[in-house]
C-alpha cells in the first residue's frame, strides 16, 4: 500500500464556465468532458504510465500502482506523484514535528525495521540526526543507572559514546544509502559529538570530508567545533593544576601543539572571511592557557574586549564604569562562558586573583551575569591555592569568596561541592563552630534529596507496567532520575562523612578538644559515619563501635594522591561545565 492517492472527479460537480476565448474556458471545458467521460467511461483501457517513476525522487522498489486519473492529453497539466506515507513514517514525523528525541528515534527504528526509510526525505533524515543530542547521552545525568544491587551508578563517557556513536552511524548510513548527502549542519553536529566523546580521530575524519567537498563552506560553528573536539573545552582535564613541572612538559608536547593548531586554524577563517565569534575567542584562550601562555591571554582581552589585565591590577576604583568596546549585538560579545573561561584558565595558572579581577570587570562592564560553572571555577582555584604544598593565597581567601558569592547583587545558590570546599577550608583553619554551621546548611539539601528519592518512587509506580510509548519513554526517564537521586544522595553522605571524620582527627587541636568536642562530633552526626569511629588522644587513641548496621562504604570520588584509602568525595567528577 505504498501507491498512490486515487485522484478522481466526480461527475455531478458542476464546474464554472470562464468567459469565452480565454485559456480557463478551454481548461473548463475540457475538465466538464473529463468528467462526462468519468461517467460513462470508454470502453478502451487507460495507457499505463511510466512519468510516475522517471518524475520520482526516489528509486521505489515495487512500486506499481502510481497513476493519475486524470488524462495528461485533456488537461494538460504535468501528474504530480503523491505517495502515502505509512503508519510508521507518520508517527515519526509527529515525532519529529513535537521535537521529542526519544519518541524520534524510537520511531525512526520502527521505520528501518520495516524498510521504510526510503520514504523520508532528506530534511527528516537530518532532523532525525539532529535528535541525537550529545546531552542527553554523554553528560553526566544521562549516563546514569541502577545496578542489579538498586545502587546509582555511572558509565564510563567511553563506554556510552560508542552506543552513542553507532547511532550516529545507523542514520548517517541510510542517508547515504538512499543517496542523500550530509551538509554543513549535519557534519557541524557531528563534530560536536565527536567533542562531546572526545574522539579525536573521528573529528579528523570529518573535517578531512568537509575539505574534500567542493560544495560546502566550512561556517564559524564548523571551526569551533572542529578545533573544540582537537584540544577540548573548559571541562576537559580542569582539575590539571599549572606547575612548573607540568607547564614545562605541556610546553614540549601537548599544549603547545594545542596552541598552534588553534592559532592555525583562526588564522585560516581570516584568511577565508569566515567572522569570528565569541567562542572562538574562548578556544584560543583555552589553548593558551594549557601551553602556561598568560602573556598572549592577557593581549587577547584587550585588543578583543579592551581590557587593560595590568590596569584592573594597579586600581579597584570605578571597575566596569568604562563603556563596552563591542557592541551588544555583536557576535563577539562575551557571553556567561566567556566567564567561565577566563575563572578556569587564570585559575589553573595560579593568578586567581587576577581571575576574579577579570571576571568581575568583564561582568560589570558588557552587563554579564557570572553563571555557577564561573564561581565553582573561582572556589575550587581559591581553596587549591590556599592549600599545601603551595599556598599562594591568604588562607580566608575561600570564605571571602563565598560571602561575595552569597551576597547581593549575585545571591548565588550553592552546591554540595561548594560547600565541601568551604567547610574543610573552615576545618583546617579549625574553625570548627562556623564548619558545623554549614554542615548544619547542607544537610538541609540533604533532606531535600530524600523528599525527591521517595516522589520519584511514588512516581515510578504509577507509570510502571503501563505499554503506549509516551508512559515507557516517561517510566525510563524516570528511572533515569531515581538512579541520579540514589546515586547523589550516596556522594551527599560520602562527603558529609570525611567532613565529620575531619571534625574527629582533630589535626592541630588542644587536648581539650578531643577531650570534649569529639564525642559531641559523634553524637551529632554519627549517621554519616561507618561502623567505627576512632580519635587520639594524649595518652593513645579510642575506637568506638557504632554497630555493623551502621557500616557503608563512601564513593571515592576526589582525584587524590592515595585513593585507595576510604576518604569521602568531592567536586571534580560533576560536569557543570559541559
């Protein structure tokens, strides 16, 4: 039932005569005899008509029954070929029409199963391809699940990038089958996957395409991605502190083929009149920032967005007051990821005051909000310069930070991980009164997570078992959530519970605090720690036993010198900066 739609006409219409001499009353006249003839119809066959397939766009296996009631020799007008689209190609075309990406591909499939696909056209290929969004498969939430064991676990960004990556390849290959071509968007995209799945050979491989086709102009988003998936982007390896160990070996290899590449390809969209955007500016900071190349940082902001880097530094007065060099509707005008970049290449160099400095000018003067990825930046690179072995920041640096941070005009809303850089900065200053009072904040967010875990479950219930699409593509984001919750909900605790084990240890306090405040510690927040508990003091150490009932083990999350030991967890696995 792939033919065509009958088109017929009935012979009791009545059809309005045009005036005289005139080509409508030919037509007219001559459609009153189509009809006539419909009526009592000729005794002669209709011809067979072969226009059906020579006017298609698509080579049609079996396709037999197109053919038009109409005889071209009376009306004179060309049969336009109307195939019916089958009950699959419909749904997906809904699909495509209500933008929902799973139902997309569900459906997508459906058609490939039932070798349908040559009735798409080119355009729903492309949206189909299109669906396949890197965020909703290689960011962190989507990469959750449960286990056989009901715990929240995590793939490898590896291991979904290669599901991923054959359903790139699945719609790429029956694109090409029925023989459509990929154009600049479809391969802008598919470099960016490459980027989000850190396939470096595959961007090549793409790029090396795009060169080959004479029909296609690389545009400003094809470079970005293509040089984003070369040398990465401010969440790929932002935990790398900058010393002079590592500067001298990223000078010698990496980095500085990172740099050139970068300053290679900007040089060629010049030299094409292809316009650079914000984000280009972003990625040649970037690539600066991993070859230790402050100085050329530092020239960049002012001949893109005039900032004096060296002025900010002489003088704190009037900061933002100055008119923007670039207008608002330009297309480098800096953008909240702007921020974030400067916070995470001035502070991966060790200049976070320079950071801050830059961040806040910048927002100030071009009207920028500073977005969360930009103050985790800021407070991660704070607390690590404030701790050994290098301390080059005034130990309340963090809590400075924090208080700028909460207060207005920004009123930002932490995460657990700010938190846990704020308290054990508290802890080791042993300011051990204001460290529990922002426990006492974060296990507020705690309970928030229960009260989430048990909706989501009352939740689940209600769509399991149920069979239509919509309630199954629900009941599987749902559960996607629960393991996300699960899984949060045993960070949340890891981390509270080195936050009490460093309450406990006590490193640098008086006797009288191991004496006294140590088993109020365990009193209070014994929930969060395993089966044991164990302090020193002057005269030996003391283990007490909390019951097995009580024994966990935490995640080891934080990227540590010794990670084999049973610490809790920390900031540097959540991708809130993809």
């Amino acid at each position: 039932m792939n033919g065509l739609h009958s088109v017929s006409i009935s012979a009791s219409k009545r059809f309005r005569v045009c005036p005289p001499g005139t080509r409508g009353r030919v037509l007219s006249l001559r459609l009153a005899h189509s009809a006539q003839s419909a009526r009592h119809p000729a005794p002669a066959p209709l011809p067979s008509l072969s226009v059906a397939s020579k006017g298609s766009r698509r080579n049609i296996p079996g396709d037999s029954s197109a053919f038009s009631a109409l005889d071209t020799g009376i009306t004179g007008l060309t049969p336009i070929t109307i195939y019916r689209r089958d009950t699959p190609v419909r749904k997906l075309l809904q699909a495509i029409e209500n933008r929902s990406d799973p139902a997309i591909w569900h459906h997508f499939m459906q058609v490939r199963s039932q070798g349908l696909t040559y009735q798409l056209s080119a355009g729903e290929f492309s949206s189909v391809l299109l669906s396949l969004r890197p965020r909703r498969y290689l960011s962190l939430r989507p990469r959750h699940y449960i286990d056989e064991y009901g715990r929240g676990q995590v793939h490898k960004v590896s291991y979904s990038f290669k599901e991923f990556r054959s359903r790139l390849r699945i719609v790429t290959q029956a694109m090409q089958r029925h023989g459509y071509r990929l154009g600049i968007i479809e391969y802008c995209h598919l470099l960016d996957c490459a980027r989000a799945g850190g396939d470096m050979s595959m961007a090549d491989d793409l790029w090396r395409q795009i060169v080959a086709r004479g029909d296609l102009t690389p545009d400003t988003w094809t470079y970005n991605c293509y040089v984003a998936a070369k040398i990465g982007t401010i969440a790929t390896e932002r935990g790398v502190r900058m010393s002079q160990w590592t500067m001298q070996s990223r000078r010698t290899v990496t980095a500085k083929r990172m740099r050139t590449f970068a300053s290679h390809m900007y040089a060629q969209m010049i030299r094409k009149a292809v316009h650079p955007n914000s984000m280009t500016f972003d990625l040649l900071t970037i690539a600066m920032s991993r070859a230790g190349d402050m100085g050329s940082i530092k020239e960049l902001l002012m001949n893109v967005w005039g900032v004096n880097v060296h002025g900010l530094a002489k003088s704190d007065n009037n900061l933002g007051s100055e008119p923007p060099t670039v207008p608002s509707d330009s297309v480098i005008y800096p953008t909240q990821h702007t921020l974030a970049t400067f916070s995470m290449c001035f502070g991966a160099n060790n200049d976070i005051a320079t950071a801050i400095r830059v961040v806040d000018h910048v927002s100030r003067r071009y009207k920028v909000p500073i977005s969360l990825p930009a103050w985790i930046n800021l407070l991660n690179w704070t607390y690590a310069l404030t701790r050994p072995p290098a301390r080059v920041m005034p130990a309340q640096s963090v809590l400075e930070i924090w208080e700028i941070m909460r207060a207005p005009p920004y009123n930002v809303s932490p995460t657990i991980e700010m938190y846990d850089y704020l308290v054990r900065s508290l802890i080791s200053r042993q300011y051990v009164s204001p460290a529990e009072d922002k426990m006492k904040e974060a296990v507020e967010m705690y309970m928030d997570l229960l009260k989430r875990s048990v909706d989501l479950e009352k939740k689940y219930g209600t769509v399991l078992g149920e069979t239509d699409l919509d309630t199954a593509v629900q009941q599987t984001e749902v559960l996607k959530e629960i393991a996300v919750v699960k899984r949060e909900l045993h960070r949340f605790r890891s981390m509270m519970r080195r936050w009490v084990e460093l309450l406990i240890l006590g490193k640098g306090m008086n006797t009288e605090y191991t004496r006294r405040k140590v088993p109020e510690v365990v009193a209070a927040w014994a929930h969060f720690l395993g089966g044991k508990a164990i302090y020193t003091i002057d005269s030996g150490y003391i283990v007490l036993e909390l019951g097995q009932e009580r024994e966990w083990t935490p995640l080891p999350i934080r990227r540590r010198k010794r990670p084999w030991t049973p610490l809790g967890t920390g900031a540097k696995e959540v991708d809130y900066l993809d």
